[in-house]
C-alpha cells in the first residue's frame, strides 16, 4: 500500500487523439500496453502491466504497478461502455440501460480471468473511455501497526513468554 493513496481519472477522448496517415486514431491500447490480474489484491485485482509511448494517462502520473479502480470505472462516465464489454461475463445479462453497476461489479468479480480478457482485448481497443486508476490498492492511508524488538539473552527463550494456544501451553 502506498502511504498516500491517489485516485486519477483519465480521459480517452477520440476527438483529441492523433490520426495515422492511414487514417487510424490513437486507442487506449496505444498507451497501456497491457493489464494484468494480480490475485494477492482482491479488492483493486487488476493492475497497469505495461505501458506504451506517453498519453493521457502517463501525463496524469499513471505508472506500471497502478490498480485500475474497478468500481469506480464502472459507475464512472464509461459505465455503459464497461457495461458491453462484460456483458455475458459469468453468465450475467448486462444489456440494461442505464447499467447497473452492482450486477456489473459482481459478474466482474465472479470471473477475473474473463475479466482481464476482456479488458486486454476490448477496452484497449476504445478511443473513448473514462478509467480511474489507484496508486495502492486501499483508498485510505493505512494505519502502520506498532512493532516491538526484543533480545533475549543467551540463557532466556522467547518461548518463555510467548503463548501459541496450543494443546500443552508454551512453546
């Protein structure tokens, strides 16, 4: 966890992307090469994997390693766009409009493997969508618990003093 959390919001916006001389506008994919699922975050599960040349989101500080806010994605400005990219992940019928983002939230976490398929392979593709993106997978500073050191002298055990609950007592 970061010790200061920072949501960004980042617009894609295909009127202020630039064209190719093959006419192709600039995508979502073009900057953020990839997301990957990290399983050890099962609140912000999806994270930045790799990144291309520098775009909207690079200009806002988005590095590899963000978490893509996934709740707050898909009841942002972009929700019906996230809303047909996952429809018919886990079985779920999202065709309803406006979306709803509990059946969305809960059919993209039912299936995160799908889920990173789907946002690799689709949303990438957009030249339209709004993403917001965490430094750190609590969006609260976390409360850093107290430590203690303790040295025991060569004839003293820890065990002495410490209690495992287990059938017998000590250590």
């Amino acid at each position: 966890c970061s010790e200061k959390p920072e949501s960004v919001k980042v617009q894609y916006d295909a009127k202020t992307s630039r064209v190719d001389e093959q006419g192709f506008g600039e995508v979502l994919g073009d900057e953020i090469l990839a997301f990957a699922l990290d399983r050890n975050c099962p609140l912000a599960p999806i994270t930045v994997s790799a990144l291309g040349p520098r775009g909207p989101a690079q200009q806002q500080g988005i590095e590899v390693g963000w978490h893509l806010d996934l709740v707050k994605t898909l009841s942002g400005p972009s929700k019906d766009i996230m809303a047909d990219i996952l429809n018919g992940i886990a079985g779920a019928d999202l065709t309803a409009r406006p979306a709803k983002v509990p059946e969305m939230t809960r059919a993209a976490f039912k299936d995160l493997d799908g889920l990173l398929c789907r946002l690799n392979d689709h949303l990438r593709a957009l030249a339209k969508a709004t993403l917001f993106f965490m430094n750190s997978n609590s969006k609260s500073k976390p409360t850093l618990l107290p430590q203690a050191h303790a040295q025991y002298a060569p004839d003293q055990q820890a065990s002495a003093e410490i209690f495992l609950g287990l059938s017998g007592g000590q250590m």
